[in-house]
C-alpha cells in the first residue's frame, strides 16, 4: 500500500480541513474562548502553586530565582506561541500534542504522544487525589498523609462522582470546570495582595545570590546550579499550557485555541511570579524551605494567624478538585482522537448518548483507582508521581515544537513567506526548551517512560490491525527497537535495585 510523506497510507489520510466557524451537532460540543481558557488554566494551576515558596525557596536564592524565571517564561512562552501558531497553520490537524506529532512524524511517534500524555494525566490525577486527600488531614486527621485507607477510600469515592460528571457530557464538564477555575484562582490572589501588604525588601535582599544562605545545612552552590534547580521545580507547574490545544476538535472557533493558549499561560505565569517573589519578603528564605506543604499556607499563617493555613487548605482543595476535572477531560480526549483515526482501538472512540468518550473514560478512571490501591502498599509519594507524570509529558511537547520547525522549515503554509523566518526561530527556541525539559526529568524517569511507552504499542498494533492498515513502517521499527532496548534496562535496573521511582 502507498503511503504519503509521514508514514501514514494513503487511504488513511486525515479527514478534510474544519471551517473556522462555529460547530453543530449534538456528539461535538461547541467550546468558547472562555471554557478553552478555564481549561488551560485549569489544568496548569493544580498543587503546584501551593507548593512553590518551599520548594523553590530549597533551590535558588532570589537573584537566581530571577533568572529562572526569566528563562523558563521565555521557554514556556515560545511553547504557548507553537500551539498558538499550529492551531492557525494547521487548522485540519485535530488533537494538539498528537495531531501534531502525528502529522510530522508518523503514527507511530503520533500514537507515542497521545499514549505519553494519556498516562502522564492520569498518573497526575493520582497525585492530586493523594496531595487532595493529605490536604483533608488538616481537617480530618484520618487522612492525613494521603494514603491510608480512609482517605483511598474517600479518594476512590470522588473520583466516581467525577467520572459520573463527565458521562454526562464532555460540554457540562467543562463549563463546571470553568465556575471551579475562578473559585481557585480567589485564594491565590488573596494571598498575592496579603503578600503585597507585608512584603519587606530587607528580608529579600538579604543574601540576593544565595551565598551564604543553606538549607538543610547544605549551601545553594553556584548561581548557574541554583538556576538549574529552580528550574527543574517548574516543568510541573506549567504542564497543561496545550490543554486547549488538545481540544481544537470541540473548539467553536480555532483562532481560539491559540488565544486560550496564550492567555491561560500569561495569566498563569503571572500568578507564579507574584506568589513566588513575594514570599521571599515576607520570611527568610531557609524558613520558607522548612515550611510543610502547601508552604503557601504557613506563609499566610505567618501574616495573619491560623485562620490563614486553613484558608489556603480550602483553597487547594478547590484547585485539586478543578483540576482533577480538567485532567480527565484531557485524559479522555486525548484517546478518542487516534481512535478516530486508527492510531488506538476504535472502542476508545465510541460515546455514549450526551457525547462523551464512555469507554475511554471507563479505562482512564479505572487505572487511576489501580494506582490508588497501589499507594497503600507502596510509599508512592504526590513528589514521586509528579516526577513520573512529567517525565512522560515532555516527549509531546518536543515533538510539537518539533513540528513547527518542520513547517517552517520546509516553508509549508507559508507561500507568501510572510512569518516564516519569526516562526522558525520560535520553534527552534520551544524545541530546545522542550529538549531541555527532557534532560532536566532525570534518566530514572526516562527509563520507566519508556516501559509505559512499550506496553502501550500492543493498543497500537491492535489499532493498526483491526482497520487493517500497515503495522510499522521501517523507520518505526528503528524507534520502536529502541523503546524495547530501553525498558530492558530498565527492568534490569529495577530486578538489581538500581532503579525505583514509586
């Protein structure tokens, strides 16, 4: 059979280019600007914020926080420009980081996307539920800690009354998706403008390089380690900038897919800024790392008394549960995608009567309540599931950077050479960035991504085989010799103990 440039035969071709206006029809919602925006912001603003003060404060001092940040905006701001720019060049490509991989590199490495991130997402849901529930124990000491049976037990009980939401319908989802998204941004601006007021620069500069600062005992070592341990702490707090992007297929308009990107990512990037650089004036820096999790709430304790913590603790809860829902409603729309388009199993396309992905959704939840029992037998720390969701959401964005260079490139979609040479440059910075981000998730994390990558090409051989397509092409067969040399490491690793990362 004949196959065109990426791999993909011919009679497989994606289907026809969409119009950029409005959608009908009962199975394909219509999303606005305001609920693809909720869901990027929504999806990014989770734990992480919550967490920041402490744990940047362990790594950088503020002169090299500075630069951090300087450096990963700049980073993450070339990724929200690619999505931005693919969902305008490309408008026939549906899916974001799996449409994209898909259609510059095969269905293989598209396959390998899509599975990444489907896993990514629902190892993140885990841990929200475990950090959610942990977060309760303020308020219940039963919980406390996150995984003991009580709070697996109340873990398990939400995350069916939000798999109950989602069945009916994935449009229903996402608007209450975006009343939760206002609710929790509420706290993190109190705590901005509390900030604000008890801000002192005197404790700020006290040591603005980290010279003679040391946390743990241990000094912050030379400003370039500082940076890069600072940074390592962002890669999670700005996983979901592509959420949008994921759902183009739903979206009403796709000009507003890249404004949701952009604006969900500015409006979030600010938010970080400010709870980050001013929790430096408000404490020394080495009491900030010893603060407990969520630091964000010892920090408001320490301006305006205990009722601050437990504030703080109702505001988490509100953003764990938001984004808890809008995780799943990634999860779930980044498997009926390539089902659609014989790149999963067709079951994972099929919805039920209010337009939602039943069956994807039914294996999603269902692994996410696997790990949950798997927590009770296993120290599984929220740190260590966050490491590993990360690490199998970088390879995506590496490849839909990739992509965009790739067009450019090539000068596809760019007959008139208008925005050619600004978007190269674009995607060459986001694709070193996202390349990066790939050696900053650590080589442990690399290798058990890679098993999770290789169980999951039976779903693409069972997809290629049931619409009766070619299986691999040469080049696929390469890369998924790779994967399959990777994993043996790995369990080589973890049979002599070498390698454990939950």
């Amino acid at each position: 059979m004949s196959q065109d440039v990426a791999g993909r035969p011919v009679s497989e071709a994606p289907a026809p280019p969409r119009h950029d206006g409005p959608v009908t029809g009962r199975a394909r919602p219509v999303l606005g600007l305001s609920a693809l925006t909720a869901l990027v912001v929504g999806s990014m603003i989770g734990s992480g914020i919550f967490a920041l003060p402490s744990q940047m404060a362990g790594s950088a001092a503020p002169g090299p926080l500075l630069i951090g940040w300087l450096v990963t905006g700049v980073g993450m701001l070339m990724l929200a420009f690619v999505f931005q720019t693919l969902a305008r060049r490309k408008p026939d490509v549906d899916g974001g980081v799996y449409g994209y991989a898909r259609a510059g590199f095969g269905n293989y490495i598209g396959f390998s996307a899509a599975w990444g991130y489907w896993v990514s997402a629902w190892v993140g849901n885990v841990a929200y539920l475990v950090l959610l529930f942990s977060t309760l124990g303020y308020f219940f000491p039963t919980f406390e800690g996150g995984a003991t049976v009580s709070a697996v037990l109340g873990a398990s009980v939400l995350l069916w009354v939000v798999h109950a939401l989602v069945l009916r319908g994935v449009r229903s989802a996402a608007l209450t998706n975006v009343i939760v998204t206002v609710a929790k941004v509420v706290p993190i601006l109190t705590f901005v403008a509390i900030a604000a007021v008890g801000f002192r620069a005197g404790v700020f500069t006290a040591d603005v390089w980290g010279h003679t600062t040391a946390i743990g005992g241990v000094g912050l070592g030379s400003t370039l380690d500082q940076v890069r341990n600072m940074m390592l702490v962002t890669v999670w707090v700005f996983i979901g900038i592509e959420g949008a992007a994921v759902y183009s297929r739903r979206a009403g308009s796709r000009a507003d897919v890249g404004r949701a990107t952009v604006l969900g990512f500015v409006g979030v990037l600010a938010l970080l800024l400010l709870v980050n650089v001013l929790s430096y004036g408000l404490m020394a820096q080495a009491d900030i790392a010893g603060l407990d999790d969520p630091s964000m709430a010892g920090l408001l304790k320490s301006q305006v008394g205990s009722w601050g913590a437990g504030f703080v603790s109702i505001g988490l809860v509100v953003s764990l549960l938001g984004a808890l829902l809008a995780w799943v409603l990634l999860c779930v729309e980044i498997l009926r995608l390539p089902a659609l388009e014989h790149v999963m199993p067709k079951a994972l396309a099929r919805e039920n009567a209010h337009g939602a992905p039943a069956t994807a959704l039914w294996l999603t939840n269902g692994c996410v309540q696997l790990l949950l029992l798997w927590t009770l037998v296993n120290d599984s720390t929220y740190t260590n599931l966050v490491y590993l969701a990360t690490s199998l959401i970088l390879l995506p964005y590496l490849w839909s950077a990739g992509y965009q260079v790739l067009l450019a490139a090539r000068g596809e979609t760019y007959e008139d050479g208008a925005g050619r040479t600004r978007d190269l440059l674009v995607g060459l910075v986001g694709l070193v960035y996202a390349g990066w981000l790939v050696y900053a998730g650590g080589w442990e994390y690399l290798l058990v991504a890679a098993l999770f990558y290789l169980v999951g090409t039976a779903f693409y051989v069972w997809a290629r085989r049931e619409s009766r397509l070619t299986v691999f092409t040469a080049a696929e067969r390469v890369v998924v010799g790779v994967v399959a040399l990777t994993s043996v490491a790995a369990v080589t690793l973890m049979a002599t103990g070498h390698l454990s990362v939950l």
